[in-house]
C-alpha cells in the first residue's frame, strides 16, 4: 500500500531539499511544489482564487504522481500550506481548500522546524515570522489529531532524523 508522506510547515524550512533527498533515498517520487511553479509563471501578485488554484495545481499533480508511485510518495507541501497561506494573508480560507484539507489525508506529515538560516527569494514573504507560522502549523496538524513529526537541526543530522520517521512509517 502506497504510504503518503507531506513535507510541510513555513517557507524557507528545508521542505524541497528535504523532499528531494528522501526521494532521491527511497528511489521514489516527489511532488514539487506547484505554487513556486505557479508563480514564477504568473507573477508574485496573488489573490485566494490564485491560491485556490494553487492547491488544485498540487492536488492534481500529487494525484497524478500516485498512478506511478510504488511504496512511497513525498509531496513537497500540501493544502495545509494553502489553507495557513490563506488564513495569514487574506484572513480566511477559501471553502473549497478547507473541504480538501479535512478530506485529502496523508499518512505522515513532516512539519519542519525554521531552526535553518532564512534563504531570500522574491517569491518568498516571511523572513521575520516563520516561528510564528511554525505555531500556526502545529497547532492545526494537533487539533485535526494528524499524524506528524517535527523535522529539526542542520543538513545531514535533518535529513537522518527525517529518515527516522520515514522508517517507523514504512514499517508499521
């Protein structure tokens, strides 16, 4: 059974890289992020209908991965990271990324922990909150009782303590 596993939590925490690397470690596939795709096509403005559209871009893509995945898939974010998007900047979260929020389940989710240097990019947007977000994340995946793990630390020992819990899902 195929086991889904979401990279999640604030910008500039490690989430591709982390992706990339477990994939690349478990001869697997990943889902990018659609919202970097996204944008760099259509411009850093945005409005929820974008962002909407932006979580149905990863959905797809992430649905589409399955029909090719075998043991496991890593997504590099997911529509938590939508609907925390939403709720920041415009207030509220659009009905349709809720209802997708509360349906579309993952079997672990690995929410990274902003104790990595801030990396600027013009797509990014909070260099000065991101452990604030982090909260945001964690308090929702407890509330919703999700099945996640912090990622912490630095480089190789980030990536190992990733694996760690890769593993324990894998084997249960």
């Amino acid at each position: 059974m195929l086991k889904r596993i979401a990279i999640t939590g604030p910008e500039s925490t490690g989430k591709s890289k982390l992706a990339a690397w477990l994939a690349g470690h478990y001869q697997a596939l990943w889902v990018p992020e659609y919202a970097r795709q996204y944008l760099e096509k259509n411009g850093p403005d945005y409005t929820p209908e974008d962002i909407v559209a932006i979580a149905r871009g990863q959905l797809a893509n992430e649905n589409a991965a399955t029909e090719n995945a075998s043991r496991v898939l890593f997504c590099d974010t997911d529509l938590l990271v939508t609907k925390i998007w939403c709720e920041v900047v415009f207030g509220f979260c659009p009905e349709w990324i809720e209802k997708q929020f509360h349906a579309h389940r993952y079997d672990l989710y690995l929410l990274c922990y902003p104790d990595i240097p801030w990396e600027p990019d013009p797509l990014r947007e909070n260099p000065n909150d991101r452990k604030e977000l982090f909260g945001l994340y964690l308090k929702i995946l407890e509330e919703n009782n999700l099945p996640f793990r912090i990622i912490k630390e630095l480089g190789l020992v980030r990536f190992k303590n990733a694996r760690t819990f890769v593993e324990e899902i894998l084997n249960s």
